[in-house]
C-alpha cells in the first residue's frame, strides 16, 4: 500500500469556481463525448485544484476555505497513486510554515493546501478565460509570462484582487 496520509481528507476550492472544475477538466464527458484537451485541458479535477495550490503558494496566499465558501470535489484518495504531490503538499507545508514537523499533521498540510487553492484557482479560471486563443493556450501564455516575473517576497503587501479575494500570509 502506498503512502497517503490524505486519503480521508477533503480537496476543496471555491464554491464559486466549483463548475470551472467541470468546464475545464475532461474528468465527466457529457453524452459519452471526448472532451478536446484545446478547451479542457486538466485530465482531472485534482489537476487544475495542484495548480492553483501551487500558483497560491507561489504568491504565498490563502483563503480560508470553510462553510458555504468552500466545496469539496474529492477526497484526499485521489493522490494514493500521486506520491509526488503528496511530497510536494508536504514540502510546501514545510516551506510556509518553517516547521518540519507539520507533516505530522496531515489536516494541516491539506487546509494549509487548500487555502493556496483558495487563492490560487481563481487565478488559474482567469488565465484559462483570458487571452486570445482557446483555454490550453491562454494558460500556457499566462504560466510562461507569470514565471518569467520574479514572484513577491512573502509578506510583501499587495493589494490582492477583488476576483481572487485573496489574504496575504505570515
């Protein structure tokens, strides 16, 4: 049996960008269809939920994800045979917090995880809308021009979106 210490834990984002989940993932066709990897370009819905983690955790951003807010689309089962991400959420746990030992503590990682989500897939949904091209190419587009800009120090103040929502970190 692989590691997973998140097997019974829910991957949340948004309650608002819970149907971009559907829209730009081929995880549910529609009448048996194929979805067109041009328009629909994350296999799973973990796959759009990992990049905005890490476009959240880039910026060193979290939005508490709980109540209406928040919606949950899987259980942390999804990653078993994932066991790169799951050493990836655990390294970011380490890196925001500075504890080693949050890794002990695997409804930390996931909140802590799921609050880069928070702020992190809206701005994902607007580079997949944005641009002039079909959604796959406005993204690749937006990651490129994102990472050639060297990112914020964390606790530097920015005033974050009103379409991210999003609360700066310590």
């Amino acid at each position: 049996m692989s590691y997973n210490p998140f097997q019974a834990l829910d991957l949340k984002v948004p309650s608002e960008f819970h149907e971009d989940l559907t829209r730009y993932s081929r995880t549910q066709s529609v009448a048996g269809e194929k979805k067109n990897p041009l328009d629909n370009p994350f296999d799973r819905y973990v796959d759009l939920w990992m990049l905005g983690v890490c476009i959240g955790a880039r910026a060193g951003r979290t939005v508490e994800l709980k109540g209406p807010a928040s919606r949950t689309f899987v259980t942390g089962v999804v990653l078993m045979t994932d066991p790169d991400r799951i050493e990836l959420l655990e390294l970011l746990a380490v890196g925001h917090t500075g504890d080693p030992y949050i890794v002990a503590e695997p409804r930390r990682v996931i909140d802590l995880a799921n609050g880069f989500a928070g702020a992190g897939v809206p701005s994902v949904i607007d580079m997949l809308k944005n641009g002039r091209g079909r959604p796959l190419w406005n993204l690749t587009e937006a990651v490129l021009d994102e990472f050639e800009r060297e990112p914020e120090p964390l606790g530097a103040s920015a005033e974050p979106s009103d379409a991210t929502k999003a609360t700066k970190t310590k």
